[in-house]
C-alpha cells in the first residue's frame, strides 16, 4: 500500500461510497483481482480483502485489473472522458476511412496501449470493436435503403463482404441479405414455456437467443416474433433438443429461483449504444439495482440516462439482458416492458 495514503480514511471513504475522493485514490479486491473507485457501486468487499493504490498504475503493477462497472481508468487523469468521446465522434464521421490505433490515440495524446485500455473504460468497447459498431450501424441503414447489398457493405466502409458475413452472426443477427430482406430465409425454431412469471416466448436460430419475451397467450407471443422477424421462416415447436434445449432450461432454472447469472448466445440486432447499455446490463448481480442515470455513468454518458431508459424499452431478450435491474433514481421501480407487477416479482426472486 502507498505510504502516502491514509488506510483509515480511505476505507471510511469507500464504505461511504463516497464519490468526491474518486481520482484521489482506488482500491484493490484481492479475492476479485480487480479495481475500482471510491464510489463503486458493486457489494464492498470485507477490508482484510481490500489494498488502497494512489493510482491505477500502482494498482496494475500488483496484478489488478480495472473493474468494468465503475470503470475507474476514466477517472484516472482529468479530461479523459472529453477526449474520448471527441475521438468516437471523429469515427463516427470517418467511420468508412482507414482509422490506424496510432493515429486514433495520437489525437486523445495517450500512448496507444494507454489509450485501448481508457477507451474501453470509458466506452465499453475496444477502439476496434467501437469502429466495427459503427460501420455496422451504417451498413443497416443502407441495407434498409433502395442500395444492393454490395454497394452497402463497401459505403459503410467495409474492405470486402466476406468481413462483414464473418461478423454477421455477433453484430447484424443474421447475414446483410437476411437483414435487408426482413430475415427472409431465415429459420427461427421457437416454443412457449410456463414460468412463475408467465408465459415466455422463447425464439432462436442456429447461432443463439433472437426472442426472449413474456406473453398473455402463445398466439400473441407468435404474433410478437412475426412483427420482429416478418419474412423469417418460424417453426413452433412443442419440444426443443440440442443447445435449444439447454438454452430453455437454463431460463426456466434461473426464473424458478435459481438466481444465478444467465450467459446465453444471443442472436440480436443493436446500435453501437444498446449494446455498450446491454453489456452492462448483464453485469449487474441478480436481486441488485441500478438507476438510469448510475448506467449512464456506467457506460461513460451520464448525461444519456433518458436514452439508457429508450435501450432498456427496445429490449427484446427480457431476463438473458435484465432490464428489469434498472430502477429510477428516486428508488421507484418504473416501467418495464412487461409489466410493472413483473419487474417487482423478478427483483423479489433474485433477492429471495
């Protein structure tokens, strides 16, 4: 531990979660062989288990890596935040040129390791995962638009087709045809299950979870999947085997009380901010809660808590991404796609 820091008052500071010492100082959790700021709002570890560093670095040199809910990298010097989003506005503008790391971290004037390591604190993604985001988002719209395929692929700067087909499976949720083509030719095996929550429609191809939602009836869950997927090829089952198999029973243990954390494939189409407000949604523990705003601080915007609310309604896999961990900061337990009722018995499972 750092001389220069007073163990004490550091450890007052952190069971205070007190926010005024962030930048001042972080702490280490030997047992999670993480770090993170003063105000972290993960469970406080017991002190035997805590180190006080001065700084990130010293933190790093023990072996600790930066915690990804509080994210304390973009605390570490003043005006972090600031230069990053002005690089991410630069991709979004350039996003079809050439955009080498070097020069990317040349103009937040960090070092390229250093910069990778801030970018992904602040936004959530790697430089190169946030560029790809992008382009994505780009090559969606001009699927939707009267371009052929090819010209889409090569405006949204993507140096050939097969790049994009590779990445298909984790960034569009199907091939750039299937997209624009509404998911036509594409297979989506679905069944209705019974849960103490209600019906839920589950829907999957063969790369992972594309449909995760509660219903009043199977025909208005079917109804749901067809608006989602108009042109896609939908087979109702009344057993599923295979990973589809595994995937039901994960869900149906975790909602009948199991409580544990769901790591499922997803099949799921997202902007570049669904998916960094998504990600984080799936680091929060079961039975906790978080507030719009404190997501937004989370993923590096927090002053974007109104669009954090606008990414957890457009949710479409509820429980595998837990929007109904995200609360209004005044503690009431707000709205929630399916229900209100339902969010309130779901946090009281988990915390059950």
């Amino acid at each position: 531990m750092t001389t220069q820091l007073n163990a004490d008052e550091c450890w007052r500071a952190v069971q205070r979660r007190d926010a005024s010492r962030d930048g001042q100082f972080v702490y280490g959790v030997v047992t999670t062989g993480v770090f993170c700021r003063p105000s972290c709002p993960g469970r406080t570890a017991l002190r035997r288990n805590i180190r006080f560093y001065a700084t990130p670095a010293d933190a790093e040199r023990d072996g600790l890596r930066a915690c990804l809910r509080c994210r304390p990298l973009a605390e570490a010097a003043p005006g972090n935040s600031a230069r990053i989003h002005q690089v991410c506005r630069y991709i979004e503008q350039h996003s079809a040129d050439r955009l080498p790391l070097r020069e990317l971290s040349g103009m937040a004037g960090l070092s390229p390791f250093h910069f990778q390591r801030v970018f992904r604190s602040i936004v959530g993604l790697t430089p190169r995962q946030y560029v790809e985001a992008v382009r994505m988002r780009n090559l969606k719209t001009g699927l939707r638009q009267a371009h052929g395929v090819a010209d889409a692929v090569y405006e949204a700067g993507f140096g050939s087709s097969s790049r994009v087909y590779e990445r298909a499976d984790t960034r569009l949720g199907m091939t750039p045809c299937e997209y624009r083509a509404g998911g036509r030719d594409l297979s989506i095996t679905c069944v209705t299950v019974k849960t103490p929550h209600g019906l839920l429609g589950i829907g999957a191809t063969d790369r992972g979870l594309c449909f995760v939602q509660f219903g009043e009836s199977r025909e208005k869950l079917m109804d749901a999947l067809r608006r989602e997927y108009p042109e896609a090829a939908i087979d109702e089952v009344r057993s599923v085997k295979g990973d589809l198999e595994e995937w039901v029973k994960a869900l149906q243990n975790h909602l009948a009380g199991a409580g544990s954390q769901l790591d499922l494939p997803l099949d799921i189409r997202a902007t570049a901010f669904q998916m960094r407000v998504w990600r984080y949604l799936q680091t929060i523990p079961p039975g906790e809660t978080r507030s719009y705003a404190e997501v937004a601080r989370g993923i590096g915007r927090p002053g974007a808590a109104r669009a954090v609310a606008q990414a957890c309604a457009g949710n479409t896999d509820a429980v595998v991404i837990p929007c109904h961990r995200v609360i209004r900061g005044n503690g009431a337990i707000g709205g929630y796609r399916w229900g209100v009722a339902r969010k309130e018995a779901l946090l009281a499972a988990e915390r059950g």
